[in-house]
C-alpha cells in the first residue's frame, strides 16, 4: 500500500493491519483492554507493555525520534529486564522534555504493516481471560519485528 492509498474501509487499520472485531477498531479495542485492567491486576502490572506494543505499532502520529526512545525503552525492559519503575521514569522524563512527541497531522503518514500479532490477538473477541500473557506474546512478537 502506498502512502496515496486511502486507509481500507472495511474493518483493517491501515496502519497495523488489525481487523474489526465485534464493530471495533484496533483503537476502540486497546480502550477495552484497558478497562479491562481495573478487574485483573496481572494484567494492569503489563499496562506499559500494552500502550507501547500499540504505539509502536502505530507510529506514524509520533516523530521518529520519540517512537525510538520508546522502542529503546521496550526492549530495555522485555530483553534486558529494566525495572518497570524505572522504565515509567524515563518515559516520564521524555514526556517532559521539551522534545514534540508527536508529529503534526499534515505530516502523518501511516504505512501498512503486517504483524505476527495485533492488538485483536490480545483482545480475542472479548475474552479477558489470559490477555496479561497474550500481552506479553504480543510484546515479545513486536521486539522480534524489526521495523524502521
Ligand atoms: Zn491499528
């Protein structure tokens, strides 16, 4: 898909190529799996992995250089086990930074990619049950991928 193409109309993002599930988008599922956190704390303690698997995967609204940081930061924690604390410290400190984070609207330009796993492999029509560990698949499958 070029970057002219018009994002497809029915049911994929044109961006991390996750379907429609139940009538939502890939955005309107990350929101589910969100709520989700309030009733099951194996997975609210996965909540970074969640939101950054997602941005990572959707990184055409942020500059290049706040979708590296954040995937310098993904893969200190996943493959080198920084601490999750420490990790919300430092995306703290980017965020507070006087760095833009994300790019204007005009200058977005999504690209299609094919992923081993999306956002609707952890939200899986709505079943809650073991979505911490379809998050950490998730994360783990997009530390394998290596997009630039
Ligand atoms: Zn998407």
């Amino acid at each position: 898909m070029d970057e002219n193409a018009q994002p497809a109309a029915s049911g994929v993002c044109p961006e991390c190529g996750a379907p429609t599930v139940d009538g939502l988008s890939c955005r309107e599922q990350l929101d589910a799996i969100a709520a989700w956190e309030w009733q099951d704390p194996a997975l609210l303690a996965q909540h970074f992995l969640t939101v950054a698997s997602y941005n990572l995967q959707h990184p055409a609204q942020f500059t290049d250089a706040a979708i590296a940081g954040l995937r310098e930061l993904f893969i200190a924690h996943l493959d080198q086990g920084m601490a999750v604390v420490e990790v919300r410290r430092r995306v703290g400190q980017q965020a507070a930074g006087s760095v833009t984070v994300l790019k204007p609207a005009a200058e977005r330009r999504p690209v299609l990619r094919h992923w081993p796993m999306t956002i609707a492999d952890v939200y899986r029509s709505g079943q809650p049950e073991g979505a911490a560990d379809r998050v950490r698949a998730w994360a783990a499958s997009i530390c394998k991928t290596d997009y630039r």
